[in-house]
C-alpha cells in the first residue's frame, strides 16, 4: 500500500490535539485541506516527499485553530479602519467632548459626527457621582450645529446631542419603546440625550448616515486579517441580517460570499440571524423573517453558514437586565420585546423560541439576568418537550444565571457563550473592597465542573479579541483548568456550532484549521500567560499568518 504524500508538516512540537484523551503529539502533517497524520516526528516525516513543505517547530506548541462564539466582526473591523471618533480609551466626558470639539471644527455645518466604545464604567465624572450619564448638554456648546451620535462599547447605549434628538423628532413627548429606554430627566422630563437599547437607539440609528458597501467590506476584510493574526479560525458573528442594520445587515453576509468566491476569506464564519428592525424583534418579524431566511444562506457550510438565530431577550447587568431583585434605584429591567407586561413579554419570549426551534433553527440569545436567564430556559425546554432533538440553544453573556436555569442546561444540552475578557476590564475599575472573584467568574467555574456546554469569547468589539486574555482570566480570575480553558476555545466552541465533527480538535480526517503559540500555554506561569503570543496560523491548511 502507498501512503499519499502530505503537502505541509509541523515536527518538533508541542501539539495539542484536545482529542478525547486530550493526548499531546510531536507533528502533523497536512494533506489537501485536511489532517492527515497526527503523531511523532517519525510518522510525519513518512509522507515526506519532494513537494512537502516542512516546517521546523523548534518546540513550540499548536493549538486546535481557536473559535470565537460571539463577536461582531464587521463592527470590530470597523474599529480598525473607520474615521469616526474611537472612544475607547478615553478616561472623562471632559476628554469625549474635547475630541467631538476637535472634529466640530472641521465639520460642515449639518455634518454628522460619530463615535464609538466609549465606556462608563471608566469615566471619571461618573465614578465620582453614582447613578449619574452622560447627557446631550455635556456636548451641545461644542456642537450645536452638527448631530453627535456616541455608541457606548457595549452597544447597548446611545449618547447623542440635542441636533440629533431634534433631527430624530425625539422630545419629552416621544413614547417609550416597548423594551427601550428614552431617559429623560426626573426634573423637567425633557430627554438627556441618552438612549438605552436597541427599540430605542434604532430612532436615531436610521437616520444617521449609512455605511457604504465599500466601507463594510474594508471593515470585514481588516477584522479577518486581525483575527488570523491572534490565531483565530473561525467565529460565530452574533448578529447579521435584515434586521441589523449598517455593520450588521445583510449586505455583509453577501460580503463574506464574495470574499470566499474570490479566494480571499481565510476565516471560518458561522451567523447568527438577527430579524426586526435594529433588532427589536417581534414574534411577528420572525416569522416573515423564518419565511424568507433562504435569501440569506451562506455559500458553503465549512466556511460560511447560518448557525441560527439571535434574540436580544433583556440588556445589560445592573441597568437593563431583568432581574428579580429591584435595583438600588428602583424597577427590575426587562425584556427587550412587544407587550405592555412583564407576562406579555414573557409570552412573546416563549412563543419565538418555540416557533424558531420548530423551524429547525438553533437559538442564541442574548441574556443578562436572572428572570431573563429563566425565561429562556422555560422557552428551551418547552420546545426540546414539543420537538425533542440536538437543537445546542444557548445563551449569551448569561451573568445572572440561577441554579434552577444552570441545572436544566446541563440535563438538557443547552450551551453558555461567556466574554471572560469582560472580567479583566471589570477587574481593572471596580473599587480594591469588591472582588471580582465573588461574582459571575466563580459561577462559571461551578458551571464548567457540572459539566454545562461552556464557550469562551470576545464580544468584540465589546473587548478586544485577543483569546490568550480570555484564557488567561478562565485560569486566573475564575480559576478552571488550562485544559477546560481550551476546550472552552476549541472542541466546546466547535460543538455549538455544530462543526466538533470538522474542526475544534487535531486529528486524521479534520479540517486543517491551527495555531502555533511562542510558548507553552499549558505550563507557562500563571503571570505570564498574557504574554503567550501566536506565531502562525493555517486554516484549510493554508498558512493565513506568518510573524
């Protein structure tokens, strides 16, 4: 019998497979688009032949290709790329509105100006006055004849001036949007500028100016460049479809088609379906939505594909969310959907799942507190009752997570999507008398060891997607094994979505999809993880970064 000979091998590594046996391997060696001997340097250099290209390791460690199961890829791109104010790392509102000053100066009158990332939880005029947001008359004296549009790093919340409310028609009168928030001052009930959640934020969202199709392709084709270089194959792009609008429409779906018909996308992309506008989903948007989903199929299932669809359930921890405890300055949050009620939106929640789960598809659903955690649960095991089969729902974020929600997701295989980056941005501003430790980090450990289906991922551009931070807060902040940490990165990622048959591990007969870091990432100190770096990655076994 003659054996085909490989067109690459790796020898002399450290290769992790995270096979069944988690079992460590000397080389590989790749043939086509596939593995096709995991094992010693002997057995690789075996298929050696003339057309072989040999890649030396020198003791270096390979990785699965890495999963991302929440990022937002064209707006991370966009980030890269884009002229609009990056607010990410500004410590004050003084310093925002100096930099809104900066480019009011060379704006046209009537000239949108726009911004993103910035974070409250670091300004300084709001960690010395609790409770208090950033408003329109933070901005208007260096505004007033161009609107400002500021998109806070979650995603989750709008700061805009008074030119464009005025443009918006958003005054004390405007009716609140069923799941959002116009926050208007107690005093005067005029609006202040800012906007909490998507029903909300879509009033001024769709009349700012739209991105062209150039400028999204420019966004995505940098992300993909980025994301190859941290060692990152494939994602799970949490929101794109007719109900997204700008960076997460539909036209970035076709995108990546055409980046992948040309030979240039070099990442993995599975989607999740976001239907409404601006994502403020009704149960009737979903089922136009269902009905016409076949206009937004990706070209090729190992590269890219519809991996479900996306609910926004609730917002965010400690404002949005919905919990059952009142917050210290009163209401309980709650669901981002239709209904006058607590129950009518409930029922609304249900309903969706039900109907989308009965229509085949997998459900990932954006999910903070408690209530909310619980009712999605309750919708996930209503339809699994109905419609029994592999459906792999789960939530996203998922903070407030109750024991009675995180033991029906360990019976019932429904998965956990995490941002463990978060947790080191947190950790970075909360006062020295809390520790982060306390809180969701040490959940998730009690999760990963009751065995729930738990992922690890970026939310980028909510953090920047550099997956040896996530990893190293999964070890160091909620203290579970450097194995579970990769796992979390790998097979665990790939099983949500329905590709650990693919990728997700290094053996014979899978996708050709790893990473090759600088150092051990099993055995290098607990301090020293951060700086653990990638050196190569291949998808498809074809080399996509070489530093």
């Amino acid at each position: 019998m003659t054996q085909t000979l490989a067109d690459m091998v790796l020898t002399g590594g450290h290769v992790v497979t995270v096979d069944r046996d988690f079992s460590i391997k000397q080389a590989v060696a790749i043939t086509g688009d596939r593995f096709s001997v995991v094992g010693t340097d002997e057995e690789v250099i075996s298929v050696v032949g003339a057309g072989t290209k040999v890649v030396d390791l020198a003791g270096k460690t390979v990785l699965p290709g890495i999963i991302d199961t929440h990022i937002h890829a064209a707006w991370f791109g966009n980030t890269r790329v884009s002229e609009e104010l990056d607010l990410g790392e500004a410590g004050s509102i003084a310093q925002i509105v100096g930099l809104v000053a900066e480019k009011a100066k060379n704006a046209k009158p009537g000239q949108w100006i726009t911004g993103q990332r910035w974070k409250s939880i670091i300004l300084e005029e709001l960690i010395k006055e609790p409770g208090r947001l950033p408003t329109r008359w933070d901005l208007d004296p260096v505004s007033p004849g161009n609107p400002v549009c500021l998109l806070d790093f979650s995603g989750h919340n709008l700061w805009v001036n008074s030119k464009a409310l005025q443009l918006a028609g958003i005054d004390r009168d405007t009716s609140l949007p069923s799941g959002g928030e116009i926050v208007k001052d107690q005093d005067t009930g005029e609006p202040t500028g800012m906007l909490k959640e998507l029903p909300a934020m879509g009033l001024v969202s769709k009349i700012t100016p739209p991105i062209t199709k150039g400028e999204k392709r420019a966004a995505i084709v940098a992300a993909v460049q980025e994301l190859n270089s941290l060692g990152i194959t494939c994602i799970t792009d949490g929101a794109l479809g007719p109900g997204g609008g700008g960076l997460m429409d539909v036209e970035c779906i076709g995108i990546y088609n055409e980046l992948l018909s040309e030979g240039g996308l070099t990442l993995r992309v599975n989607y999740l379906l976001l239907f409404g506008e601006y994502g403020a989903l009704s149960f009737a948007d979903l089922k136009e939505g269902v009905q016409n989903a076949v206009l937004y199929a990706g070209a090729d299932d190992e590269w890219v594909k519809v991996a479900g669809i996306k609910i926004f359930a609730d917002g965010l921890p400690g404002r949005t969310a919905w919990v059952y405890d009142e917050y210290p300055d009163g209401g309980h949050g709650s669901l981002v959907l239709p209904g006058a009620t607590d129950e009518e939106r409930y029922n609304e929640l249900i309903n969706m799942i039900v109907y989308a789960h009965k229509q085949g598809y997998q459900l990932g659903i954006h999910s903070c507190g408690d209530r909310a955690i619980d009712a999605c649960v309750d919708g996930f095991l209503k339809a699994l009752k109905d419609d029994p089969r592999d459906a792999r729902h789960y939530i996203i974020h998922g903070v407030g997570i109750t024991e009675t929600a995180r033991k029906a997701a360990v019976a019932n295989n429904i998965g956990l999507s995490a941002q463990p980056c978060l947790w080191q941005l947190r950790a970075k501003v909360e006062t020295s008398d809390r520790d982060i430790r306390a809180s969701w980090p040490d959940r998730v450990k009690g999760l990963v060891e009751e065995g729930i289906n738990f992922t690890a991922s970026s939310d980028a551009p909510v953090t920047y997607p550099d997956w040896v931070k996530g990893y190293s807060a999964l070890v160091n902040i909620a203290g579970i094994s450097r194995e579970d940490a990769i796992e979390a990165y790998t097979i665990n990622a790939a099983w949500q979505n329905h590709m650990e048959n693919k990728v997700g591990s290094i053996e014979v007969g899978k996708l050709a999809d790893l990473c090759v870091l600088d150092k051990d990432i099993l055995t290098v100190g607990d301090a020293d993880i951060d700086g653990v770096s990638n050196v190569m990655t291949i998808v498809g076994g074809r080399v996509v970064y070489n530093r």
